[in-house]
C-alpha cells in the first residue's frame, strides 16, 4: 500500500511518468497529515496542568482527528483503485455493438465511483478544518502555529480533492449524478467559506 511505503519512495512514484498515485492521493494524504497535526497538538495539551480544564475535550478531539487521519489514509490507496478501475474499462472489448454498450455502461460506472472518492475526502477536510479552530483555541499556545498548518493542509486538500470531483463531473453523462455531485460541491464550498480565515487569526493573536 502507499501509504506504508517510505516518504522518498512516495514521491517517487508521484513524480513518475505512472498517472498514479496523483492528485486525488496527495488530496487525501494532506488531509491525512492536517489531522495529524491536530492530534500532535491535542498530544501536547493533554496531561499538562495548565490546561486540564480542557482536557477532556481535548481527548475527544484527538479521538476524532485519529479516525479521520485513518479514514483519509486509505482513501490515499482508494484514490489510485478507483482511477486504475477507470483505466481498465477503457481496454474492454468493442468490437460489436454489445461491446460497446457495456463499456460506454462501465466506463460510465468507474467515472462516479472515481468522483466520489474525492468528494469523501473534500467533506472529511471539512471536520478537519473545524477541528483546526477547536484545537487552535484550546491547544497548547506553545505549538498552537501547527493548529494553523493543520488548517492550511486541510483546505489545500479539501480544494484539490473538488478539482479532482469536476475533472470526472465534466465526463459523467447521467443528469442525476451531476446535479448531485455539483450540490455537493456548493454545500462543500459554502460550508469551507472563512474557516481557514478564522484559525489564522486565532493562532495569529496567539503567537503575537
């Protein structure tokens, strides 16, 4: 898996000539690394005195940035399962109409599953992003600066894993599945609006 290969060997392949892993898995993987962040912080808050009245919300906080570090590890690897699984359909036979048919069906089918990868990861940013602000709030203002870098690879990955949606949005032919994925675009956009803004300006009062 990609995710347990070294940092080198990753970018290695990234940089290949291989169009996997790509953008959707850099997505993920700074998403994964934002929730990292923000375990890291809640880590060092929890156990020291001066913030033992928030420690317990700390505690829920890091339970959450661990899933959804999880979570986002493994759409890293989803990611590149999903665009292969593209890929393939288009070597599937065409020579009767048939043919044709169940490939332009399957090809069809693999476009909506390759959107709907990254819109998972878009929507996970999002928890991190509001994660971002509770940690920067209440974390240890000795690394509350990596509450801010947090929030910054969240939205970097959330606005990545939406150019990855529209890039298979402007293939998929079925109406439905459009409309729904671009609402879920606009719910997702509207609900980033200003969040990276806040943080930055709470950890800015923070660091002085």
């Amino acid at each position: 898996m990609l995710i347990d290969k070294k940092v080198s060997n990753f970018l290695d392949e990234l940089a290949s000539n291989s169009p996997t892993p790509g953008g959707g898995s850099v997505a993920a993987l700074a998403g994964a690394l934002g929730a990292a962040l923000i375990s890291m912080v809640g880590n060092l808050t929890v156990g020291k005195k001066k913030y033992e009245d928030v420690e317990e919300d700390i505690k829920k906080i890091i339970s959450s940035s661990e899933k959804l570090r999880y979570e986002l590890s493994q759409l890293i690897e989803e990611d590149v399962k999903v665009f292969n699984n593209f890929m393939s359909t288009y070597k599937m036979p065409k020579e009767t109409e048939d043919e044709k048919k169940v490939r332009a069906e399957k090809i069809q089918e693999s476009l909506i599953e390759a959107a709907k990868v990254p819109l998972k990861v878009a929507y996970k940013c999002l928890d991190i992003l509001s994660l971002s602000k509770e940690v920067a709030e209440k974390g240890n203002i000795n690394v509350v600066s990596d509450a801010g870098v947090a929030v910054l690879m969240a939205e970097a990955a959330l606005e990545s894993a939406i150019l990855n949606v529209k890039i298979n949005l402007g293939m998929i032919k079925d109406e439905k599945v459009r409309a729904e994925l671009s609402s879920s675009i606009k719910e997702i956009l509207l609900k980033e609006k200003g969040q990276k803004e806040k943080v930055l300006e709470i950890v800015g009062e923070k660091i002085g």
